[in-house]
C-alpha cells in the first residue's frame, strides 16, 4: 500500500425476507452506514467499519483513522470529518490531516485554501471503491444476522481487494 490514504461512507440496504419477519425480529433499520478507508496508490480497502445507527462521521473517522495511523502518512476526508479533535489525535500520531472546513467563519476559506489539492483530490478513490462494490456485488446485504452483515462486507472488501490487485 502506498503512504496516503481516503476515508468515506456510504448506506448498503438490509434485505429481509419479509415484512412479518420484520416486526416479528423487532428490526426497523432498514440500512447500514459502512466507512472505509481506501488506500489511493492501489484503490484497496486498508480497513472497513459497519453500524446500524448511524454515528456521525467523527466518530467512526476516527476510530478508523487512528486503527490505522501506521499504514498511512496523510489522511483526505470530506466536511463531514471536520473535528478538531480528529486533526490533533492524527497529527500526534505522525499522520497529516487533509479534512475540509466546514464554512462557518472566513478563515475556514483559508483553511480549506491551504489544503493540498492534488492529495485531497485524490479522496475519490475512496467512492470509486463504494461505487465499484456497489455495481459488482449489489447495494445491500442479505444475511439477517448483524454479525453475518458485517461479515459479508468484509468478504466483499477482501474480494475487491483481491480484484484490484489481479488487475495491476
């Protein structure tokens, strides 16, 4: 893997069986929030986070950023990653933050400037790897246990791997 790093989420859907196996399993989440952190020199999955409730994107970024800090030297993230507290755990562990501002005062434009944009440029290969999953293995997941769920993304982000480095 190379030394930069994007990080990203996206939905899959939760197929059931049915309606009555719904309310009868007391289940209403309907999705799963899935972050990734994809390494942008070969487009593989470095690591993958599920959750049926939908944490804010701070929170998993950051567990996810810093389980990996040793594989990467620079991390690109969205606005959604925009966290203080994010940047400074990350530069203390020796790892650039490229995470965008969200514009609340004028000097988030200055931030956001001084942001190297041929890294941060690079965060697509992040949804490319969300768009490639999605086109080849389908939108949702079937298993109906959680663990199973989770289980099954991380088989699909191994075989993509695996795909991805077939291809080079």
């Amino acid at each position: 893997p190379g030394s930069h790093g994007a990080i990203d989420a996206t939905f899959f859907d939760r197929e059931t069986a049915s309606r009555h196996y719904q309310h009868r399993s007391d289940r209403h989440i309907r999705t799963l929030k899935t972050t990734a952190l994809v390494d942008t020199d070969s487009c593989a999955i470095l690591d993958i986070h599920c959750s049926a409730h939908w944490p804010h994107d701070t929170r998993t970024g950051r567990r996810v950023a810093l389980r990996n800090t040793g594989k990467i030297e620079s991390l690109a993230g969205d606005k959604g990653y925009d966290d203080q507290s994010l940047r400074d755990a990350l530069r203390s562990k020796g790892v650039r933050p490229l995470l965008r501002h969200r514009l609340f005062a004028a000097y988030d434009h200055a931030h956001n400037a001084r942001l190297d944009s041929e890294l941060y440029g690079q965060r697509w290969m992040a949804e490319t790897a969300f768009s490639a999953i999605k086109r080849r293995f389908g939108p949702a997941v079937h298993p109906r246990a959680w663990y199973r769920e989770f289980r099954e993304l991380v088989l699909t982000a191994a075989v993509y791997n695996l795909e991805q480095a077939l291809k080079q």
